[in-house]
C-alpha cells in the first residue's frame, strides 16, 4: 500500500519536478556565454591535460589513453556531482518546503536528475569527438552505455537520499563529503590502471568500490567493444538498489523533522 501510495504522490507532482529540473539547469548556464557547449569542453580540457601528464607514463598499460580516461572521468563526475547537488537540496529548498507541502525527496530527485542531463548526457558529446579523434573502434555494444548510466542513476539517488538528509541536521556533512569524494577519486582507477596498486589494494578496489564496478561495465561497452558481464550487471543494479533502499529508509525516518532545522 505505501509503494502504492508513494507512486501515486510523485506521479501527482511529475509537473513539478520537470518544472525543477528545467530551472536547475537553466541556473547552472546562466550567464554563460557558451552555455550547455561547457558540458562537452570541461571533460576534453581536462583529458587533454591529463593526456599531457600521463599518457607518457602509462602509455605501455594503456591504450588510447583519451579514451580510457574520459569513460572513467564521465561517469565518476556523473556521481560526484550527484552526491554533491543531492547535500544541499533540501537546505536549498527551505523556504518552499516551510511554505507548502511537497513531497521532500522530489528535491533531491531532481538534483539527481539534472546531473543525469546536463553531467552525463551532454558528457556523451564529448566522449563521441574524443572516439572519433583517437579513431576508436565503433560497435553494437556502445548502445549499451545507458545501463551502467542508470546503475550509477539509482546507486546516486540512494546516496544523495542520505546526504540530504543527514545535512539537515549536521552541516558538517558537506564538507566531510568533499574528503570522501577526493579519496574516493583517487583509489579509483581512473587515470590510472588497476595494476599499478598493490595487490592487497586492488582486491579491496574490485570488491569495495562500487564506482570501479561501473566504470569497469562502462568501459566495457564504450572502450574495449565488449558485451557486459551478467553477473556484473547484477550486482551493480544489486548495490544501486541497496543504496537506494538505504537512503529512503533514513530520508523516510527524518524528513518530518526537517522543518525544525532548515
């Protein structure tokens, strides 16, 4: 009954999520002279500047280094960028939350959703010039790249739940998140291969760090022209879900108390 219920109330407030949507992302390129072409040019700005510094180094572990390192670089910014807009959602939106009644987790829905858009998808155009530049191998499995996309997608909200929430009363969380997620950053092989770790830390890495798991079915599809793993697939939507179920349940336990501290 309250999956049913809950289906009913975001369906009923669908208008107002688009209406969300559309104004984050017309806020994030306001003002900008060249608007949404930011999304493609930051991940090649920074690849080519990554290229520069470490394509030399890895050159004998890698090939097209370009490639490696932006299908790594999309889909770890996707998440990022997530997690981070998801925190101050529901702080960000105090003044409509105290005034009407909203669903709450529609906020952070929203910031998850807009990343989708504007981080990932308009990214995509991006990794399209650096395939054709670095003359990549086309194939029927690159269509694909949408299913890591929505284990990232699911695996984010969960954790964009939780922050959210969690921010509310220590604010504290915003700032101990930009530590997790420079850590996070760099015990994921992205700019780098996984072999350079330890083997000690590359079982922790392969086992423990969900974002390598999806980058890993993300480079498959897009850099290597490979069918997914199954069992891999499964357990990404595994943890994705896990992560969700997570986040509703504290969301879900807080969220009455919000208006006290927002």
């Amino acid at each position: 009954m309250n999956i049913i219920n809950s289906t009913k109330t975001f369906i009923k407030y669908k208008g107002l999520l688009k209406q969300l949507i559309s104004r984050d992302i017309k806020l994030k390129y306001r003002r900008s002279m060249l608007g949404y072409i930011w999304s493609i040019l930051n991940p090649l700005m920074i690849m080519i500047v990554l290229t520069v510094v470490f394509s030399y180094m890895f050159k004998r572990d890698i090939k097209n280094f370009p490639l490696y390192y932006l299908c790594g670089q999309i889909l770890f910014n996707f998440f990022s960028m997530c997690a981070t807009m998801s925190i101050h959602s529901i702080v960000d939106s105090g003044a409509l939350i105290k005034k009407i009644y909203v669903p709450k987790y529609i906020f952070v829905v929203s910031a998850v959703t807009t990343q989708l858009i504007s981080e990932f998808c308009f990214s995509l155009g991006a990794l399209l010039i650096v395939m054709l530049a670095t003359h990549a191998n086309f194939s029927f499995y690159n269509l694909l790249f949408f299913v890591p996309a929505v284990e990232v997608y699911i695996f984010s909200l969960g954790v964009g739940l939780f922050l959210a929430q969690a921010n509310v009363f220590f604010r504290d969380i915003q700032y101990i998140w930009k530590v997790i997620i420079t850590i996070w950053l760099y015990i994921t092989p992205i700019f780098y291969p996984l072999t350079m770790l330890p083997p000690y830390l590359q079982k922790y890495v392969t086992r423990f760090n969900p974002m390598y798991m999806f980058i890993e079915q993300f480079r498959d599809l897009m850099y290597l022209n490979r069918m997914l793993n199954p069992t891999t697939m499964l357990k990404g939507f595994t943890i994705g879900i896990v992560a969700l179920l997570i986040g509703m349940i504290f969301f879900k336990k807080n969220q009455d108390k919000f208006i006290l501290y927002i």
